[in-house]
C-alpha cells in the first residue's frame, strides 16, 4: 500500500508539473496570447520556472518543519520541472526575440545585463539537471553530489537578480519572490544550525 500511494503522489507531482506547460499550449493555440505573445510566453515560461524553484529549495525546510522526511524525495522531480521550464523560457527568447541569430545573442549577453545574470543561471541549472542522472550521481557519489549541488543558492540570486532588473516599472512580484527565497534560505540555514549543534552535543 505505501508504494502504491508513493506512485500516485508522482504522477500528482508530474501531472502539476505538466499542467502549466499544457495550459500554455492551449491559450497559444487558441490565438489568447494577447497583443504581444513573445512577452507573455517570456514571462508565463520564467515564472513558472522560478515557482518551481521555489518548490524544489522548500522541500528540505518543509520536511523538517512537518516531519515528513520523504517530501526531500521530489526535490530532484522539482528541480528537473524547474529546468524544464528555464529551458522553455531560454527557447521563447531564442526563437521569439533574437532569432537563434547568434551575432544578437551574442549583443544582448554583452548589452543587457540581466541576460548575462539570466543566462550564466542557465548553465549552473544545465550542470546541475545533467549531474541528476542517477548514473552521475552514483558516480560522483552521494558527499560530493550533494556539494556539486549547493549552487542552487547561487541559482537563487542569480534568478532573483535577474527578474528585479527585467522588472523595471513594477518591481512588486519580483521583490515577494525575492523575499519568498530569503526565508527559504533562512529556513535551511536555521535548521542545519540546529543539526550541527546535536551533532556537536551527540559528539
């Protein structure tokens, strides 16, 4: 019975995963992008992006705090949605905005400074969804992974970065997901204080 609820709660983790992605799909192939559908693409595909990445730095904290240590086992499905969707969102920049011209790539990475904040976020999250492969990570091996993977937080700033310059006008959203990540990342900080101080106390 615990295995069959563990496989129906990842299907529900990958079906709400997918769900953003089809409901995009469907507004785009009903014409209901509005006047300027590379925009809406850029910004529906990046915040989705950064919900699951808010999801995937919860899970820790969340296990923790509500004493369910089997939540950290969907972090990796999280992170890949997240992956995914900055995928998505790099592709409507390529395809929509630039061209797959690489001379514009090229001038938006040395002209537009939250491109190359974006972008350099882009490749830490490429690194990190290739090192996911079960094979790498029995390769690396577990201390090392685990290591490898702590620039997640540098991820974080580099995202959080990059939504407050591409804000501009309205920085409202961009600051409560901001805010949002700092207590995440205080969460973390908190309870691994408190791990190494039993550890300590243990010792």
């Amino acid at each position: 019975m615990a295995g069959r609820a563990k496989g129906a709660l990842w299907y529900t983790v990958f079906l709400a995963g997918a769900l953003p992605f089809l409901g995009l799909v469907g507004v785009a192939s009903f014409g209901s992008l509005g006047a300027d559908p590379a925009k809406t693409l850029t910004h529906q595909t990046g915040t989705w992006a950064m919900n699951f990445l808010l999801l995937c730095l919860a899970m820790s904290p969340f296990s923790t705090y509500l004493k369910m240590p089997k939540l950290v086992s969907y972090r990796r499905q999280l992170g890949l949605w997240c992956y995914f969707y900055v995928c998505l969102h790099f592709l409507v920049f390529l395809a929509l905005l630039i061209e797959f011209n690489p001379a514009n790539m090229a001038k938006e990475l040395v002209e537009r400074p939250y491109i190359t904040v974006g972008f350099g976020g882009f490749l830490l999250l490429t690194i990190m969804a290739i090192t996911s492969i079960p094979r790498l990570i029995r390769a690396m091996g577990a201390r090392r992974w685990r290591r490898l993977h702590k620039v997640v937080f540098a991820v974080v700033v580099l995202a959080c970065i990059h939504f407050i310059w591409l804000s501009r006008s309205s920085l409202l959203e961009a600051t409560v997901y901001s805010l949002l990540f700092g207590v995440l990342i205080g969460m973390r900080l908190y309870y691994y204080r408190e791990r190494l101080q039993r550890q300590a106390a243990t010792a």
